[in-house]
C-alpha cells in the first residue's frame, strides 16, 4: 500500500472513498460512492446518466478447487435502456477495476494512491426488481479463469505440432492412439492387459493358461 495512502486511513473521521471503473461495449462507466474524484486522469462520479449510482460491491470470494476469485458490483440503472446496455452480453470480457482510497476533505483530491482491490473481467451482467427499484448486478472474474479453459488445442498433438513446425510427422499418429496413458498414476490393475502367449496340448493335458500383464 501507498505509505501515503496508509497514513490517511489513520487521521481521525477519515473520508473513505470507492472507485470503479468497467469497459463496456458502449463506452467506459466511471463511478464512485460519493461526489467527484479525478483519478489516472478520468473523472469519477456519483451518478452517470442513464447507468445509474453505485449500489453496493460484494465480498470477494476466494478461489478453490474449480474456482477462482469472483467479485460482484451492482448498480441502480435509471431506465430500461440502461439496463440493456448494461447487461449486454457483448460486454464479456470487459476490464473491470476497483480501487479504495481516502479523500482530502479540505482539498477535494485523493490522498495518495488507491489502493486496487480487483482487477478483472466483466462475466456476465443479473438484473433484479423490488421494492427499492431495478438492480443489475455484475458478476466478474479474474484472468485465473483462464486456466479453467479446456486447453486441448494447447496439448501436445500433432496439430499444435504442425503449426509450430509445418511438414514435421513426427506426432502424426498421436492423436490416434487407442490406450489411455496413466500420468502420475498406476493403472488399475487388470484394467489393460493382453495375453502374451498360447498353449495347448494333446491326450489327457491341459493347455498352459495364457498369462496377461499390464502394459503399464
């Protein structure tokens, strides 16, 4: 954190203040909790017609096994045109950022640097109705969802090979293997195995039992 920044959320009645920014299709929303910031630059205000007024940020939710860290922003939209473009799902993937900082409240200006709390992408966009009136909120996800993506035209086959080396067969019969490889697993046993020998007999004997092993 800004040491700068630190030390103005230690002086007595800090004034706190909430900064978001998200690219959607239509142009970039800029908003924050309360007044007018200038920040990198922009403005940053309270109410941008017809998107609305901040409404709330979500708890950011930490990754786990199959998931990463989520973070919800709703927002109070004022018509059903805003709500539209809102929830376009053209947006998808938009750049989302969220920053908290402290406020001069003799100057007006930011005090220091905010601090960024997330950086992310615009997932997908929920719209709500009640007795407090319309609410869209947006669901956004890290770029570590990436890593969640099916990566089959990442793996080592003969078509990722191909494109890196035009004309080299020497992955040409990857794809068309039948057996499945075990990677830092044994496999089950009985699971794969063929019989390595015959045996017979004539008279009264009986043949030898063909044996199987394992392939791996």
């Amino acid at each position: 954190m800004d040491p700068v920044l630190e030390a103005g959320f230690r002086q007595p009645a800090v004034v706190k203040v909430t900064l978001v920014r998200i690219e959607l299709q239509s142009g970039v929303l800029r908003l924050t909790d309360g007044g007018f910031v200038l920040f990198n630059s922009e403005v940053y205000v309270a109410a941008q017609s017809p998107y609305g007024v901040l409404d709330s940020i979500g708890q950011i939710t930490e990754g786990g096994s199959g998931t990463t860290t989520r973070v919800e922003i709703s927002l109070k939209p004022e018509s059903d045109v805003a709500v539209s473009d809102l929830a376009n799902p053209l947006n998808q993937g938009g750049l989302v950022q969220w920053w908290e900082g402290v406020i001069n409240p003799a100057a007006g200006g930011l005090i220091g640097e905010p601090k960024l709390k997330f950086q992310g992408s615009y997932d997908k966009g929920r719209f709500t109705v009640d007795e407090q009136g319309w609410t869209l909120t947006i669901e956004c996800g890290s770029e570590a969802e990436l890593q969640l993506l099916a990566n089959s035209d990442w793996r080592l086959n003969n078509s990722t090979h191909q494109r890196a080396w035009p004309g080299e067969l020497g992955l040409r019969h990857v794809t068309n293997l039948p057996r499945q490889i075990f990677w830092r697993t044994e496999a089950p046993r009985g699971a794969i195995s063929y019989p390595t020998g015959t045996g017979g007999g004539t008279g009264g004997g009986g043949g030898l039992r063909p044996q199987g092993r394992e392939l791996f």
